[in-house]
C-alpha cells in the first residue's frame, strides 16, 4: 500500500485543500499521520488516484455536454428529424424532395404516425394575428390536460385539435377546409403565392433538436399538455437569434435598398455585428432549405444583391430566415409572414416532439455548472 503526501495528493486530484479534507471526513480516501511529522498526514494512493478518475470523467462528461448543447453531439433519442450531409430529413425522407408535393398536413401525418386528418373547422372569432395565437393557446395551456398517461391515440387526436386551434389564430376562419397553404394565400389575398407558401410550410416542419423544440420538449418531459409545449416552441421562437431573425433579414434589406447591398454588410460589420440571417453551423456548404425556395421564385433585387455582397464580404450564404423575408418582398405578403409561416410550420414540428417525449416519459433535467461564488476549484 502506497501512501501520498498532501502536495502529491492534491496534484493528483487537481482540487483545493479544503476538498481533499472533505473527501477524507466523507470516508472517500483513507489518511493516517505521517511517522515523519506528527503535524502532517499521508493519503492513500489507491483511494487517491481512484477518485481523482472519476473527477476527470465528470469533467469530460461535463465538457461533452457544454459542446452538445452548442450543435455539438447528440444529446438525446429521437426518430424524427435529422440533418445529415447537408441533408434535412424527416423520418428518414429528403424534405426537399417532400416539399416539390406535399402539403403540411402530409408532413404531420409523417412525423406524427397518424392517419391522414382534416383540421377542425377554423373560428371566426379573432381577427388573425401572432398575438392572437399566444392568446389561444395560453388559454389552453391552462385547460388542457396533462399529457402524462394518456393514450398515443387520444394525444394524436389532441395534436390535430391544437394545430387547428394555432391555425384559427394565425389563418382565420376563410376557406376553412383547404390546406393550409392554401387558406393563407386566401387570408392574406395572394393566391399566386399558394405553393411557395406550401414549399416553406414543408421545409419548416421541423429541425431536429432546434432551441424552441428544446423547450417544447422539456415542457411536455414534465407531464405538461401539448399546448403547453407548442406554448414553451412559440416563446422561444420568437427571440431574435430564432424565427425573429427574418426580421432583422428585413431591415437589413431595406438599408441595402438605400445605401447599397456592400455598405450595409459592411456596416453591421463595423458595429461589431454579424449579418443576420446568414450562415448556420449545421450546413457548412448553405442551408439546403433557403437554396430549395431561390430555386421556386426571382427575389427582389436588393435581396440578391445584399445575398452576393454578404457571401463575397463574409463566406456565408444566406440561410432559411433569409429566403422567407426574400419571399415575402417578392409575394408582397405581410411583414409578419415571415414569422407567421415558421410558427405555424414548426408547431407540425413541435407536437411531433411533444407526442415523442410523452411516450418516453423521462423529465428532461439538465445539470448547471456552478461557476459562482465559493467553488472549490
């Protein structure tokens, strides 16, 4: 049996004195005086090197997870959604490919495993509008029942009944039987934008582990009711660094319109900014998603000239956010469609994800990595 003294020990654990005592009043690591000095102890080497073992798979552990939570590795099941080689597959499926037919409604009968359905018939009673939609399914969030121990069956069933409620109150109550491109293209009167409309639904539907489907799964992961995790999607989509980046892709735009496509990136540049809406960590060679919709329609001028003068100044290419405010300059859509689309797209997302955690029926519980006042180090 070896045995360490202080200054070997600590160097083997890599912590303050302080832990070390702790560790040896825990039982953790066995210490007896030193026979060279009464007034010093000796340590363990076995009990040592053991535990400073596991202090160092914590800290991988706890370096692992940080990076994962930065696009980094996979932190959890799903078979839902993937990007893979520049690719964003749906169960498996080239959302690109699905988006040349399908509809959304075809999306969520994909991602839900369900059978195909028809909405509920939407309310005339609001007029349509983002508020109106935080309104509705707040309102619900507070009724609803929970989604623990509920059937796969009747949480399906719920799932068509809150993407119509989101629906009512995004789309409004005309031509309340078409799909919901279609009844979008009549709300906003642009019935030539209907399959462009379409197309972005499709590319929108979901994206893996995104930060609002995060927290909608960390929502339903407590037992919570699936508008109450579509709720927890929409607060978190409508940050800035999310769904809210079209609109800062649209004023942009509009200082490109004014000063010139160059001086505006070059502008944000000099205000310590990055150009919104361009790049993503997950597709290196361009969002397959925003290059899927230029391939559909010409965007306005200034939106292609500030896209060539981004990617000449930075090396990045414009991204998903881009195109839907690129689109909705070219459909002459409200200034809100850009946000409206995503929402309304990704709750599709978001229930599948919410439908998922349930069946799983773990409490999604992350750990914090104390760096405040009083850490032994």
């Amino acid at each position: 049996m070896d045995w360490l003294n202080a200054n070997e020990a600590l160097t083997l654990l890599g912590t303050r004195p302080q832990t070390l005592y702790a560790n040896v009043s825990r039982g953790r690591i066995k210490a007896m005086r030193d026979p060279k000095d009464s007034r010093k102890s000796l340590y363990r080497g076995e009990d040592v090197r053991k535990l400073a073992k596991r202090a160092a798979g914590r800290r991988r552990q706890e370096t692992v997870a940080a990076e994962a939570i930065r696009y980094g590795e996979p932190v959890m099941p799903s078979s839902l959604s993937t990007i893979e080689n520049g690719r964003l597959l749906y169960r498996g499926r080239d959302a690109v490919v699905l988006s040349e037919k399908a509809t959304l409604e075809d999306i969520a009968v994909l991602l839900w495993e369900a059978a195909p359905f028809q909405l509920p018939a939407r309310s005339r009673a609001t007029t349509p509008s983002l508020q109106a939609a935080f309104v509705a399914l707040a309102e619900r969030a507070a009724q609803d029942a929970p989604s623990i121990g509920r059937s796969e069956l009747i949480l399906r069933l719920e799932a068509i009944s809150v993407l119509g409620t989101l629906a009512s109150s995004l789309v409004g109550g005309r031509s309340a039987t078409d799909p919901l491109h279609v009844a979008l293209a009549v709300a906003w009167d642009r019935a030539g934008a209907a399959d462009i409309i379409r197309r972005a639904l499709v590319l929108l539907a979901d994206h893996e582990l995104n930060a609002s489907t995060f927290a909608t799964r960390v929502t339903i992961s407590t037992g919570a009711a699936l508008s109450a995790g579509v709720l927890a999607g929409m607060a978190a989509l409508s940050g800035p660094l999310h769904g809210g980046a079209a609109v800062a892709a649209q004023a942009l735009a509009g200082q490109a319109r004014t000063m010139g496509a160059e001086a505006a990136v070059l502008a944000r540049l000099g205000q310590g900014m990055p150009v919104p809406a361009f790049g993503h960590p997950l597709y290196p060679d361009g969002d397959i998603r925003a290059a899927a919709l230029f391939g559909q329609f010409t965007p306005p001028e200034h939106y292609a000239a500030l896209h060539a003068a981004a990617y000449r100044v930075t090396g990045e290419r414009a991204n998903i956010d881009f195109a839907l405010a690129a689109l909705t300059e070219a459909y002459d859509l409200p200034h809100e469609a850009p946000m409206v689309l995503f929402m309304l797209a990704r709750c599709v997302g978001w229930l599948a994800h919410g439908l998922e955690q349930a069946q799983q029926g773990q409490l999604i519980r992350p750990r914090a990595h104390y760096v405040g006042a009083g850490v032994e180090r």
